[in-house]
C-alpha cells in the first residue's frame, strides 16, 4: 500500500511538525488498550509513544524497508519489547490480523490513498466490537508545511461521510484539534 504523493521529509523536520502526546490524549490512547495497530508507520512517530503508553502490543505496519528499518532502530534503541514491526502491503494483502482481534487501530496521515474505504473496511473488520480507529490527516488549509496535495488531501466533512459508509459511529467532539496542523476523528466500532 504505497500512499499516493507521500514522500517523507527528513526524520527531524517530521517529528517537529506534530505534537505526539497532544494527539495521543485527545485521541484516547492510554493504558487500557491491549492491541494497537498503526497503518503507515514511517520513522515510528506514534509507534515508540504509544508502545510506552499502552498495556499491550504495537503492530505497526509500513511498506517501505527504509521507513520499517527506521523504526525497528528506534524500537531497539528505546528497549522496547512490545513492538511488532511488518512490512506489508495492506491493500493487496490485508493486515493478515484476525477478525475482530484488535482494540485500537490508528489512520495517522494515510486516507488520502487512492482506496480509503479498502483501508476503513480492513480497520472495521479487525476491530473487535467497541475498538476505537484514530484517523488524523492534514487539515485542509494551503499553509501547512507538510502533507499532500490540496488535490487528493481529504477534507474533514469527506473523512467523516467514509468513515459513517464504513459502519463506525462518531462519537462528539466528531472533529478534534490537533494543532498545529491537523484535524482528528476518533470512530468506535458499534459493541455486539
């Protein structure tokens, strides 16, 4: 799953261009979850924070060795024990995960890829009843730094008219600040 108009800067200028325990609070990863999945991990941002905030594991997916490579040497560096790190290809292949195994599945800057509702179907079907997705993107404005084309950048009102088609509930706030540059949905996957 190559993301379309993705490329990353260099790791430094990344990281400065999002406030990592901002987001993880107002998109609800804490302790209490068990297994949490990121689509499109790159250098590992989220994924070395969260494995030190969560109870569980990290499954952190990415399709480019330099990004996995990346983010496997900072896991090592970190001492972490809780991270699985895989490179696949999650449009034609799936995450490989179990139906209805995981607690909290993060979207980070990734729906802007040509099948966003392949990436929510495959989200929805891994979540167990009441898991949470957290799907962050650039907000829609021509200053950010970063992020794609304004072209292909999904627009708030859009990530949330995929995410209700895909069968989530949207609990309020339904769009969450994330400054300095992006917008949250946190969705939850109606318990049985």
């Amino acid at each position: 799953m190559k993301v379309r108009d993705s490329g990353m800067p260099e790791y430094s200028y990344w990281e400065s261009l999002f406030d990592v325990a901002l987001i993880l609070d107002r998109m609800e990863i804490g302790s209490d979850i068990g297994t949490f999945v990121e689509f499109g991990s790159g250098y590992g941002t989220f994924t070395i924070p969260v494995a030190k905030r969560i109870a569980g594991k990290v499954v952190a997916f990415d399709i480019e060795p330099e990004m996995i490579s990346m983010a496997e040497s900072r896991v090592l560096q970190a001492g972490l024990a809780n991270v699985e790190i895989v490179r696949r290809d999650l449009i034609a292949e799936g995450t490989g995960l179990a139906d209805l195994s995981v607690d909290y599945v993060a979207l980070f800057n990734i729906l802007h890829h040509e099948s966003p509702q392949e990436i929510l179907a495959e989200t929805f079907r891994i979540l167990k009843p009441g898991g949470k997705a957290g799907i962050i993107h650039w907000n829609f404005d021509p200053k950010t730094p970063r992020g794609p084309s304004l072209e292909i950048r999904p627009r708030p009102e859009q990530t949330k008219q995929w995410v209700e088609e895909s069968g989530f509930e949207i609990p309020e706030p339904i769009l969450r600040n994330l400054p300095p540059w992006h917008y949250g949905i946190l969705a939850r996957k109606r318990s049985a």
